[in-house]
C-alpha cells in the first residue's frame, strides 16, 4: 500500500461513532480493526454490568487484548524485598503525610513500614480509591476479562502482571519518586479518578478537548506512559487479521503521547 493510501485508510478508519463510554475505533493497515477502550482498574458499583453495546463488541472479536490478565495469579503486593524504615527513607514532611494518611484510611504503618516506596505507594493509591467507592469487581478490565471467558473469547496481555511488577522493582530508589508524586499530587489523583468514573457514568471524553492533570513527574512519565505506549504501538502492529477490544488504562488513550496519537503518526 502506498504511503498516501495508507495515510488516507487510517484517517478514514478514525470512527466518528460516539460510544457511552471512553472508546475510539482504529483500523490498521493488514486489516486489523481495534475498539481502544479507556479501562479504570478500580469501579463503583453502577458501571456494572457494562453495556450490552460493548458486550457485543466483545463477543464478536477475535480476541480481547488487556495490560494483563488480572483474573489470574495473586496478590500484586508480594514481595521477598525488605527496606529500612519508612521515617528513615523521607523527609519528615512526606514522612508525617504518610503518617496522616495511613491513619485517616485504616492503614497499619507497621504494615508498610518496610515495603519498597512504589508498593507504599500502591498500598496508599488502592486504599484512596476504595475511599472514593471504587472496587476492583468493578474495575472495566475485571468485567470484560470475566465476560470474554464466559464467552470463550481468547485473551491476549500486553505486558502481563509479571512484566509490570518489573517495571516498579527497576524504578529508581526502590520506587521512591512513585511514593513522592503520590503524595505531591494527592488530591489532584483523586479529581482524576472522579473525572474518570463520569467518563463512565455520565459522558466519554472527546479526544480533541481533554485536559488532564499531571499526577507523575516527567521522568515517571516516561517509564509508566511513553515507553509502555510504544511497546504496545509494536505489539499492536503485529497483530493478524481480525477485529479486538483493546481494553488499556484510560490515561494512555487521553494523556500526553497517547496510544492513538502513536498509532496515528505510525
């Protein structure tokens, strides 16, 4: 196919349909059509059961495509790593947040005391969502992995849970910059996940307006966003034939260097 042709087949590929939820369809050269689905991990109660709409995206794919197959394995908190003290890792600012933050939501600082600053960092995360109502039975990724299975719709991972478990332990200084942008951007974190949940609720954002507040330094941004994106643009493009829901957390469909912009620009 020439350039031109190709260019002019992934414009027109650009669906102009509006879907209820967080959603953009891409067809790739090859023949190749993707539904992108902005996943949340974590859901409230009434963004179950999904749409019938999406259910039926769902049953006529040839596969469903997820970050990984969460459904499967144990905790993501295990660990062998044991650190020193968590007051003697940071300042005694983020230190007394810590503090305040653990009490407010029931978190035993006996329990983190000694856990890698990115797994503090997820603990305290987790917890800020459960507080804002959000579960993970109802998380979007969890509902479509469970109905594929049902269906017998194949599941393929991205990366899988193990290949992201790598990509906190090789963080900088166990993970510290993950803890600090946790605690900087705290309340800024959970006006994402309630602008989140309304792109579910009450209406999906349109690709050409949003504006998302920055949650992670650049240099996060990098290892958590970019990098992955491009890893998954590679994957994408290796794909047979056929038609997939592509289920991905929604900040890498909307966020800066998105996934559709890669694609886009491929």
């Amino acid at each position: 196919m020439g350039l031109l042709s190709r260019i002019s087949a992934f414009f027109s590929s650009l669906s102009a349909t509006r879907y209820p939820w967080p959603a953009l369809d891409i067809v790739l050269p090859g023949n190749r059509h993707l539904h992108l689905v902005g996943s949340i991990h974590m859901g409230t109660s009434d963004m179950a059961p999904l749409s019938e709409r999406l259910i039926a995206k769902l049953r006529d794919a040839d596969a469903l495509i997820v970050e990984a197959d969460i459904t499967e394995g144990g905790s993501p908190f295990s660990h062998d790593i044991e650190e020193i003290p968590l007051e003697e890792r940071l300042s005694p600012a983020d230190w007394q947040q810590v503090v305040s933050l653990a009490n407010e939501m029931g978190v035993s600082i006996s329990a983190i005391d000694t856990q890698p600053a990115w797994q503090v960092a997820l603990v305290l995360q987790a917890h800020q969502a459960q507080r804002l109502g959000l579960r993970p039975d109802f998380g979007i990724d969890f509902q479509l992995l469970e109905a594929a299975k049902a269906m017998s719709v194949p599941v393929v991972e991205l990366e899988g849970a193990q290949s992201q478990m790598d990509i906190l332990m090789q963080l900088p200084d166990g993970g510290m910059p993950l803890l600090s942008d946790t605690l900087t951007h705290w309340h800024t974190n959970a006006r994402l996940l309630q602008m989140m949940i309304g792109w579910w609720l009450e209406s999906p954002p349109q690709q050409e307006n949003i504006h998302l507040p920055n949650t992670f330094g650049d240099e996060l941004y990098d290892v958590l966003m970019h990098r992955r994106n491009r890893q998954w643009l590679d994957f994408l493009h290796q794909l047979p034939a056929g038609r997939y829901v592509v289920a991905v957390g929604a900040l890498h469909l909307y966020g800066e260097g998105n996934l559709p912009e890669l694609l886009k620009n491929k």
